[in-house]
C-alpha cells in the first residue's frame, strides 16, 4: 500500500528520491526514464500539442507528502517554479493527518454549455418555446456525442434566461440557454462546444432568432469539489506561539480576507498556489480553475475569501474549501503529456471526482500554511529561507557553492542578489 509518509524525503539528494519512486510499483521501466529524463517532453509531442514550437519551458515538479484524504494516502505531484509551496503544503498535511486526515466530497461532472440567441421579435415567447421543448433539445444535443452518453454522461438538464431585459440598457437582449452536461471523467471543453454548436441550427428555428456564440462555461458552479478538515489547538502550537494564539490568529486573518477584496486577492493568490500545481502537473487547464474558482470567490456580489475558518464547541480549528473544480483524468493533454501521464499513475485517483478533491484538500492545506506562518513569525522567515538557494544561483553559484552561499545569506538575514554576489566573489577568493 503507498504511503505518503516518507520521512526525511526533504534531506534526501534528488538521486535518493528517485531511487525510492523506482522501486514503487507504480511505475514501470518506461516511467521512470521518462521522468528523470533531460527531456522529458520530447520536441515532436510538443511540437504536436501547440502551434509555433521552439523549445520546451520546465517547471520543478516536487512531491506533496503526508496527505491523508478520505482515510486514502496521496503523494501528489505539484509543478511550480515558487519555493516554500511544497514544504509549507506537506507540513500542513502532516498535521492534519495527526489530527485525521482532510475529509472531501464532490458533486457529480455536470459541466455549462452556452447557446447566445440575438434579434428575437420576442424573447419572452422563444424563452418558453425553448424551455417547452426541453426533451426534444435534451435528445437531439445527446445525439451529437453518443459515446458520452454510453459511458453513463450526456445532457442532463435545460435551462433558459433573457438577459438585459431593462429598457435603455446599453447592451442588446439576448436569450442565453443553458445545457448541463456530464462528462463523466473528462473535463469536457471539447465535448461540450461539440454538443452545443450541432445545436445551433435547431435554436435558430425554435426561436426566430439568431445563435452567435456556443461554446461551454468555465464557471463550473455545478461542478462542485469540499475539503475539510478540523485541528484540534494542540497540534497547531509552534515557535513559542500557543496552539490557541495560532487557531485565534488564522481565523482573525480570513476574517481580514474575508472582508476585504484587496485581502483576499492575496489570500487567495495562495491557495491557488497548492491548486495550480497538481492541475499543471496533471495536465489539466489550470486557466479554467483559475478562472472558476475567482468567480466563485465573488459569486455573493463581493470578491472574499474561498476558504472559511471558524472554531467548533471543542475549540477546534476548523476549515473549509469549496471551488469549482473542471478537471479531468482522460482527455486533453493528459495522455499525450509523458510525466502528466505518471502525475495519474503516482496520485492513483480512479476519477475526476476524486482528483478535483485531492486538489481542493491540497488548496485547503496550502491556505493554512500561509495563515499559520502570517499569524506567528510572518511569512518571510520560512519562505526567504527556502528562496535563499534560488537568489544563490541567481548570483552565479554553482554546485556545493549553492549551500553554502544560502547559509550565510540565511545567517546574515539578508537574502538579496546583491549580497549574495558579494559572497560568491568572497567565496572564489
């Protein structure tokens, strides 16, 4: 059985750690040279996935340690260029397994098209034609994706509504349709703007009026993923802070977020920092999430925080993450991309459901990291700390010299470029 407790995995050379993802049984021979490969995307599949190809842009790809979801160990793959992440999100993670684990759940894979109707004679009447006529619309946009409808998906639901019904509004009346889509294990861009396209024709008769746009929405708000997890204060305590200090001091700072946009741009911008990371490394359109789960943070009329942190009768610390969450295991780049395809093999999900909450689990823990940091030492120490090799490598150093060149600048608090040239020229000397 994997387990996402390894010890001591942050010390290890990178030459250790691959060693240790060799003899998993996840992966086979092929795997593995893909993934410790110079080039593990090779310039044929890129050139073959986007237009205009001249090279290859890595990104680090680490290892999320200690998540334990659903009573379900994950290591999750995490691609991003921002030091301290990885560590602050493992760390997290480790307590909240002492405390039991995040607890998930998510809806089931309906995803939005959209058909746009323009130049009605009238929209009240197409409206109810259109809704009148819910089955026969319901069966014909089905009959565009038989496969998807065989795999237990397809069109589930119809709605209809005008919009810029107001007279003087500036803007034209339309009538918008809505089509609620499941698609199943895909994220279903492509599916979707299928079905809703062959529908056109049929709108444009239906309602004596004209269908422009016909493409899906990224604002999946019925496709739904919840972590949770609650902390008991003894498990919080750190740096001479009480666990109680630290439970008061993060509910006090989404309370700040919560209250205030200019906040919680900043609180949020972190916890997609734990999210972006698997959705890239597991090939899926981190845009999409991105975009979905800021309007989703704004969907009450005023932009606030996505997570909400609270303290039960016990005096627990208590936290809850809610986003769309339109990502896939089949379909995309998922398989065309060979470390995407090893990010699936090593988080071992069998559907999108569970991924979409594997990753909210890990926005969740990635959120309390940078809360807990804010509400006890600040969030320079840990993370200048761990930016400290980077502003080393910037500064020319190379090999050992990258350690050591790190040390002091940690020891000298003044982790800059400019200082760190000032030690690399001491060094060479």
């Amino acid at each position: 059985m994997q387990t996402s407790r390894i010890p001591g995995f942050y010390n290890m050379t990178v030459e250790e750690r691959r060693e240790l993802l060799a003899k998993m049984d996840t992966f086979t021979e092929e795997d593995t040279a893909y993934l410790f490969s110079k080039e593990s995307l090779s310039m044929d599949t890129a050139d073959n996935m986007i237009e205009n190809v001249v090279g290859t842009f890595p990104l680090p790809l680490g290892l999320g340690l200690n998540f334990l979801i659903n009573n379900k160990d994950y290591v999750v793959p995490m691609a991003i260029e921002e030091p301290s992440v990885v560590a602050s999100a493992s760390h997290i993670a480790k307590i909240v397994r002492n405390a039991g684990g995040f607890s998930t759940e998510a809806t089931d894979r309906v995803m939005i098209g959209q058909i746009q109707v323009v130049g009605c004679q009238d929209f009240d009447a197409a409206k109810k034609t259109i809704l009148h006529e819910k089955d026969y619309l319901i069966n014909a946009v089905n009959a565009a994706y038989p496969s998807l409808v065989k795999r237990g998906g397809g069109a589930e639901d119809l709605d209809a509504r005008i919009l810029n019904e107001k007279t003087g509004s500036k803007y034209s009346q339309m009538l918008i349709i809505h089509i609620y889509i499941n698609t199943c294990d895909a994220m279903g861009a492509n599916i979707i703007n299928t079905m809703v396209e062959s529908l056109a024709p049929t709108v444009e008769e239906l309602t004596d009026g004209k269908v422009y746009l016909r493409i899906l929405s990224n604002y999946a708000d019925r496709c739904l993923a919840r972590a949770r997890c609650v902390i008991p204060p003894d498990l919080l305590a750190s740096d001479g802070f009480s666990g109680e200090e630290v439970r008061d001091g993060v509910i006090h700072a989404y309370e700040f977020a919560a209250s205030d946009p200019y906040r919680a741009v900043t609180h949020n911008k972190g916890i997609m920092n734990g999210i972006d990371p698997v959705v890239i490394a597991t090939g899926n359109d981190w845009r999409a999430v991105e975009a979905a789960a800021h309007a989703h943070a704004a969907r009450d009329g005023q932009y606030g925080s996505m997570t909400e942190w609270s303290k039960d009768e016990e005096g627990n610390l208590v936290g809850e993450l809610e986003l769309p969450m339109s990502v896939g295991t089949v379909g995309g780049s998922i398989h065309v991309h060979p470390v995407s395809r090893i990010a699936h093999k090593l988080l071992n999900v069998v559907s999108a459901q569970e991924l979409a909450q594997v990753i909210v689990a890990v926005g969740l823990a990635q959120n309390l990291g940078a809360l807990k940091a804010l509400a006890t030492d600040g969030i320079q120490k840990g993370h200048m700390a761990l930016h400290s090799r980077s502003v080393a490598i910037a500064a020319g150093a190379t090999g050992e010299m990258i350690d050591v060149i790190s040390q002091r600048l940690i020891e000298a608090n003044e982790i800059r470029v400019g200082k760190a040239k000032e030690l690399v020229e001491e060094y060479k000397k």
